[in-house]
C-alpha cells in the first residue's frame, strides 16, 4: 500500500516563530487532507489540497504531486497551535486514507 | 449542526465481552469511516462505507464487524474483547462534493 512519512516527528517553537512541515508519499494519489489534533484528542481538517497551494489565516499549504510531497506552513505560531499534525493521502484507487505518524508540534510562550 | 458524534465517550471491557460503538452524522454525507489512533501512531482504517447498505475492509479489520442500516450511523461492533484492541477509536464522515473528512470526538476503549 501506499507509504507516508512526516518530518520532523517533532518540533519545539517559542511562539511566533514560523515552521514548515513536509509529508512525502510513495505514490500517485487523489486525496491529500492536513489534519490537526488538539492535545485534547479532537481531529480538525485544516485543508484538502491534493494539488497545488491553499492558505487559511496563519496557516498554508503546498503540495507537489509530481514529486509527492506536501508542505504545511505555520507562521506566527500561538501556543493554540500545539497538538499533533497529521498529513494523510488517497491513492489512485479506493476510499481510503492513509495516514503518516504525525508531526507533534509544541508551541512554548 | 451537531456534526459527528460518537457513544460513549469512554468504556472499559473485559476480556471476551462485546460491544457496539455509535456513530452519527447529520451532513447527510455518503461516506463514513472507523479508524483506530495507539500512541505514537497515526490512524488506521477499520471499516468504511461509501453509502447505506454498504460496508468494506480497511487496513485493520480483524475482530471487528459493521452495519451501516441508515446512512446516517455508522456502527462498530467487538464480539470477543481482547486487550490489543485498547484503543481510541474515532469516526469520520465525508461528502464526495468536498473530499475533507470530518471526525467525532473518539472513544476511548479500555480491555482488561
């Protein structure tokens, strides 16, 4: 099935500092969903962004399917930032997601 | 809207008990999604169902069984509790008009 690998698997920032999170994937796909998890538990859809670059706020997002990966951008990181960063992808054929193991981001005042 | 909901919140099991986890969506969505999350890990698909009537194997099926009789719930059922399914378990929802996946607040299951 297809692979997918977040880096870095953990990231300590003061607050206002900006951050880049990268997810690769080992193959074509139809779906790519950013994904934060509140320290919390509760899983919120940041952005669907199987192509090309959204932005929302302090947050955006790039992904190049050519070369399969995606990037998730944080500027001006408040402390409500922290929690875990999940990027998961679709591949060609199927319903289904399939998740990295996260980058867990702590934003310290 | 109350979006995705999940009963109960949290349950402890013992070992060779059942029982069934609720979910329920009111965006009228076609799709609807069982993941499993264990520290350190990302999701894992259980189950899934692209409408009512219909159900299909994830990554991570064994020991669990669905029924989606409605399309809006989605249930997950453990007939024989074992201890590697401690676990929090979470449900998704999605529209095809958008592709984003919406979750509930997860249930948090204890096996002894």
């Amino acid at each position: 099935g297809i692979q997918v690998e977040q880096s870095p698997p953990d990231l300590i920032l003061q607050e206002g500092a900006n951050s880049t999170l990268r997810c690769n994937f080992s193959d074509s796909v139809n779906n790519l969903q950013w994904f934060h998890q509140n320290p919390w538990g509760q899983l919120i859809n940041l952005f669907y962004i199987p192509s090309g670059t959204k932005q929302n706020g302090r947050l955006s997002a790039t992904t190049v399917a050519t070369e399969r990966y995606s990037l998730l951008y944080i500027s001006s990181s408040q402390t409500t930032d922290s929690g875990v960063y999940f990027c998961a992808v679709e591949a060609m054929v199927g319903y289904q997601l399939t998740f990295g193991k996260g980058t867990k981001l702590s934003v310290i005042p | 809207n109350a979006g995705v909901t999940q009963t109960p919140k949290f349950r402890v099991l013992k070992t060779g008990q059942s029982m069934t986890l609720l979910c329920a969506q009111d965006m009228n969505h076609e799709y609807m999604y069982w993941y499993r999350q264990d520290p350190g890990m990302g999701l894992r698909l259980i189950h899934y169902s692209v409408g009512e009537g219909t159900t299909a194997k994830g990554e991570v099926p064994d020991g669990y069984n669905v029924s989606r009789l409605k399309k809006q719930n989605f249930l997950l059922g453990l007939e024989s509790a074992a201890p590697s399914q401690t676990s929090v378990y979470f449900c998704a929802s999605m529209t095809i008009n958008t592709y984003e996946q919406y979750f509930g607040p997860g249930t948090r299951l204890t096996v002894t």
